[in-house]
C-alpha cells in the first residue's frame, strides 16, 4: 500500500501540476509527427495469433481476468505465463524470441526506480515496465551519457536510469479493481512518464537538440481494470529553458469477458509500438548521445569495461577507474579544455536544476 498510498488522493495532481507535470493534452496539441504516429499504431494491420489451442485459452483467459481483478489481485494483465494468450499486453520476454530488434530492450515487474530522481520524493514502481538495456549502447556512448549517470555509491540520481538496469524507459503499466482506483492507475503512470521524459529532455537540451522533441510522444503507459483499457501517450512541451509534461488520450475501450471487439487492440497497438516506434526511438536517442563530447581521458576508462549499473557492479565499483565510478566529480575536478569545461558544466548544472524541478533531496 505504501507505493500508492500517495496516488489514491487525486489532490496528487496538484502536487504534480506543481511541478508543471499534467494528466491532460496542451493547448497546442502533439506535433504532426505524433499524430500521423498514432494513426500508425491503432489502425495498421498486424498479425494475429492464431489457431484453435489460442482461441480457447483467451476464452479462458477472460474468464480468469475478470475473476482475478475481481478479487482485488491488481496484477497486469500481461503475458508472463507461457501458456497464457497475447490479449492484452504481449511481454519483450515472449515476443523477443521471434524478433532480435526486442533484445535491445528490458522489462520489469513491481520494481523501485531507485536509481532515477524522483518526484517530491517518491520512487514510481510501475506494475510493468519497459526500457533499454546497457548493452544495447556502445562503450563510447556510455562514456559519452557519463555525465547524466549520477553515482549510485554515493546515491547521487540518474537522469538516464529508472532502475539499475533499465535506460530510457518508454511503457509502463498500471492495474487497478475499478473507478476511482483505475483514476489513481493514471497517476502512477504520470509521474513514472514525467521522470522518464525528463530524462531524455536534458540528454537532448545537452545536446543542443530539444527543438526535435517538442511536442513528441517519447513515451506510453496502460492503465486498465477488468472492464476499461486505457493507452496514453506522453510528451514534453519546451519554451526556452522551460519544459512542461502532458499526456495524450489514445485509446479508452472495453476489455470485458463479454466485449471481443476490442479484444486485440492493445496487442496490435504495443505490436506496432515495437515494430515501428521503438527502432526509430532508439535511433533519436543515439543522435543525441552522439552530439554529447567525450570527457578526458574516457577511451581508457571505457576501454575494458563500460559503465556498470548492476548490484554486483555497484558493490565492485571501488576497483575501477574514478572517471568511471564517479564522472561528474572527476570532470569537475580536472584541468578541462575551454570546450568540455563549458559543456560539461552546463550538464553538471541542468543535472542540478532537475533535481531542483522534480523536488529531489540529495543525501547529505
């Protein structure tokens, strides 16, 4: 209860209007590009499982959700038994298999995004969620995104981070029994959006690119109950130095035991999501880094061994070379050109600003 607690109240969206962070579209809208996105990924085609073993276990399938939100388990509905059908939310697990493009990414489920900056001090905990994994950026772009890692021996926050292990978060999914609970499912959802596109608004405002990403969907999240499903985009809205965070209405529709026309839509929606707006995602997201400068010395500290974020890396990481244990404070501390000392001190400052913006308390 203590993950929620804080959501039930919906006098939570004024803590996060506060923070310039909405549960409602902007008075401009998404851009063009987002629109002709989400046009893409309602409405394009994508194949079905199929056959008579399917057709009976989403019968039972249905059955067994309904029966199961009933009895208050709030789990999401996804697929994280083998035997169970694609319905709702096919898992990067499963699907992953079939397609090498979905090894680049993780899931996790009911984990604390310690290693993120939180909002007003409280760490999301999506029910699922979905992100990058470290390996999937190349040793130079680890040494490149340092600056925006934060340090967990000291528990200095990521911009970049969710968890130890998950980059650039993108979908989150939230659960709950019914009204008013599922409005408290879109809270959730909200605050993790906003700490994950925060994220990614500083990676591009480094890299001098923040225009690109004005008014796009950078990324989703599924709150649902046993009758209602409901797909929101996310996006950040930038004024010069100013960035406020909204959401888009996708897709709202029923899920019931009862109701079998909607029954494949979430599948084909987070089908497309992955098969069209991730790859393209990952893309923008490595033009960014790439604009990003190295900091001194980096090729040797990344040499043999990029930036660990696991458990058993952050207990190790005394033994490895102080740039990659703590870059910032190593950054700041050496004798930088005009160039990397004006880049990497604006970084250092925005990574502070955000701290400030999101209500984050640094350990004394």
């Amino acid at each position: 209860m203590q993950r929620t607690a804080p959501y039930v109240d919906a006098r939570y969206e004024w803590i996060l209007a506060a923070k310039d962070v909405f549960m409602r579209p902007c008075m401009k809208g998404i851009s063009d590009q987002s629109i002709r996105l989400i046009h893409h990924l309602r409405h394009n085609p994508y194949v079905k499982p199929c056959g008579q073993r399917y057709a009976e276990l989403i019968f039972k399938e249905a059955s067994l959700f309904d029966e199961s939100i009933q009895m208050g388990k709030n789990k999401p509905v996804v697929d994280q038994d083998p035997d169970r059908p694609w319905i709702l939310l096919p898992t990067v697990k499963r699907l992953a298999a079939d397609d090498k493009r979905l090894w680049a990414l993780i899931e996790s489920y009911n984990e604390p995004w310690t290693s993120c900056i939180p909002l007003a001090g409280l760490f999301p905990q999506p029910a699922y969620a979905v992100g990058f994994k470290q390996d999937v950026f190349t040793s130079e772009e680890l040494a490149r995104l340092s600056a925006l890692f934060g340090d967990p021996v000291t528990g200095q926050p990521s911009i970049v981070l969710a968890s130890h292990n998950m980059f650039f978060s993108f979908l989150t999914c939230e659960v709950r029994t019914t009204d008013p609970w599922l409005n408290m499912a879109d809270r959730q959802n909200v605050h993790s959006a906003a700490i994950s596109i925060g994220g990614i608004v500083e990676l591009f405002r480094a890299a001098g690119r923040a225009h690109e990403i004005d008014r796009e969907i950078l990324a989703f999240s599924v709150s649902h109950d046993q009758t209602v499903m409901r797909i929101y985009g996310h996006y950040p809205v930038i004024t010069d130095e100013k960035t406020a965070y909204h959401r888009y209405p996708i897709y709202a529709f029923t899920i019931s035991p009862q109701c079998t026309k909607n029954r494949w839509s979430a599948y084909q929606f987070t089908m497309n999501m992955y098969d069209t707006w991730m790859p393209h995602h990952l893309a923008k997201l490595r033009r960014a880094i790439n604009q990003l400068p190295l900091p001194p010395n980096a090729d040797a500290a990344y040499a043999d061994a990029s930036y660990a974020t696991t458990p058993q890396a952050v207990v190790s990481h005394a033994a490895l070379p102080r740039a990659v244990v703590s870059p910032v404070r190593q950054l700041v501390s050496q004798d930088l050109t005009t160039r990397f000392d004006f880049c990497f001190s604006g970084l250092t400052g925005r990574l502070q600003e955000f701290q400030g913006f999101l209500g984050f308390q640094g350990l004394q």
